[in-house]
C-alpha cells in the first residue's frame, strides 16, 4: 500500500448526515496515521466488520479488511490475529450484531484473551433495518417492531464484559472525539482482548445526543487496574436510565494470552495458514 495515499477509499460513503460512524471513522484514522508516523505501517492492520450500518468502515479505508457476516466479525478476527499473530487486528461491530447475534463470540474471545481490539458501535438500535430494538436499547423503547414499547432491561454490556474476564474494558462517545481517539489508540496498544463500547449517535432512528451530551462524563481513571473499581464505575449506568453516564478506561490489566499464540508466532506463517485450513478441509 502505497503510504501517500490518503487511508480513506473513493468508495461512495452511504451513512445518514450526522451519523456517528463518522466520528469512529475518523478517530481511527488519526490514530492510524499516529502510528504511521511512530513506524507501524499500515499494512500491519487488518480491519474486520461484522453487518450492518457499521459494517460499511471495512469499504471505506484504504486498508487490509474482511467484511464478515452477522455476528461473526469476532472469529474472522480471531482467525486472522492466530494465523499471524504480528498483525494488529480492529474488528468493527453494531450492537445488534455484536450483542446479540454474536454475543457468545463476544463473551469467549473476551474470557479467552485472544489478543484483538473490539469497537462496538453502540447505537442502540438496528439501524441499517430501521430501527429495532437491540440487547442495549433502554426500556420502552418504541421502535418500529415494538410500537407498544419494549417491557425489559437492557444489557449493561461493561459489567458483562467485567465478569467475561476482558482485560481491557472502555466507553467512548462519538461527540467526545479527543476521549475517542485516546481510548483507541490505547486499546490497540494493549497486549490481550481490549473492548470499546462507543455510545454512537443514529441520526436517524435513535438520536440520544441531547441526553448524551447532558449526561456523560469523562472518569478520573485512578483505579483502572481495580476490579472492583471497575464494576462499580459500570454500575453508574444501566443503559435505561437518564444517568451519570461515565466514560473512559474501566479496567486495564495484562493477563495471559490464547495460549499457544507465543509458539505459533515462532511458525512460518503459510505453515500456520496451511496446518489452520487443513483442521477444516
Ligand atoms: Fe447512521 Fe443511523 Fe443512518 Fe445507520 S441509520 S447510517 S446508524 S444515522
């Protein structure tokens, strides 16, 4: 790739005005070219995305990417990072994608620390399908399959990703755009699964930023290597409620790795490729 050509493609970008992916998109191409300009190159990402509104990033950046199904953006990732394990490995999902259609892939790669970066863009609604609920829309939501309202609670997905054994743990809002690019940058940069939780404005179908913008606020981060600090600051909001809404780094602590990461790094990649698609040929 040629490292003069702007990282964004000619791809004719389709999301609503006022979309928060754009602000996802565009924190993480300063943070890739921050780390361009320290000496990783860019060929050294791999963008992976699952489907829905969200999905669309793989298309739009000049940069290695799969555009994977619903709910599977984690294991295409989770394959790319084991079959070379020097690549730094973004996986983009939407909340309905990744908190409900592949929430178990969710849980497992978090318990097992496979060593890749998640940034779910949290809208709270499925917005490439109009608007449905998802696992963290807040009670009563209205949308357009649950005109009457929704009768239960969302998931708080911090505390669920607390106690999933994820050791690196972090919410950003799309508006809050210096907060955004610092939380992912350090959550690339950390050695095991790390998870964003990015609040994301949907224009469209959901649009919290008067509540948001009155509500959220950026955490001193003084005890993130504190579980139990950690969960209780998650504990502050149950995504239903108005809030105190706080962001930042939850919790950060290095724990071991997908065992057998370190050894296959010692392979010779086409070996590690072969031996991976011989197990499911
Ligand atoms: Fe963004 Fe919502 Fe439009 Fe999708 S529907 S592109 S999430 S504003």
């Amino acid at each position: 790739m040629n490292p003069n050509e702007t990282l964004i493609s000619s791809a004719q970008n389709t999301w609503c005005p006022g979309c928060g992916n754009f602000a996802i998109e565009h924190a993480m191409r300063y943070v890739i070219e921050e780390f361009e300009k320290e000496g990783i190159p860019r060929e050294n990402f791999v963008l992976v995305s699952g489907i829905g509104c969200h999905a669309k990033i793989a298309d739009y950046f000049n940069l290695n990417s799969f555009y994977s199904l619903h709910g599977r953006a984690i294991p295409v990732a989770t394959g790319i990072k084991m079959a070379n394990p020097d690549l730094k490995v973004i996986c983009f999902a939407g909340d309905g994608d990744l908190y409900a259609e592949g929430l178990g892939h969710l849980i497992h790669a978090a318990k097992r620390n496979i060593d890749i970066t998640v940034i779910c863009h949290n809208n709270r609604v499925y917005g490439l399908t109009t608007g449905q609920y998802t696992p963290t829309s807040p009670y009563g939501y209205q949308g357009r399959s649950t005109p009457g309202g929704i009768f239960e609670y969302p998931l708080n997905i911090i505390e669920m990703l607390l106690g999933s054994g994820a050791g690196f743990v972090a919410r950003a809002y799309s508006r809050k755009i210096p907060l955004l690019k610092r939380i992912i940058r350090e959550a690339i940069l950390h050695p095991g699964f790390a998870h964003v939780d990015v609040l994301q404005i949907c224009a469209t179908f959901f649009n919290m930023t008067s509540l948001y913008d009155e509500y959220t606020y950026e955490t001193a981060e003084s005890n993130i290597s504190q579980f139990d600090s950690a969960c209780r600051t998650s504990h502050q909001w149950n995504y239903s409620d108005k809030g105190p809404i706080p962001l930042g780094i939850f919790y950060k602590q290095i724990k071991p790795s997908l065992p057998g990461l370190s050894k296959m790094k010692d392979r010779n990649r086409e070996e590690s490729i072969r031996s991976i698609l011989s197990e499911y040929s």
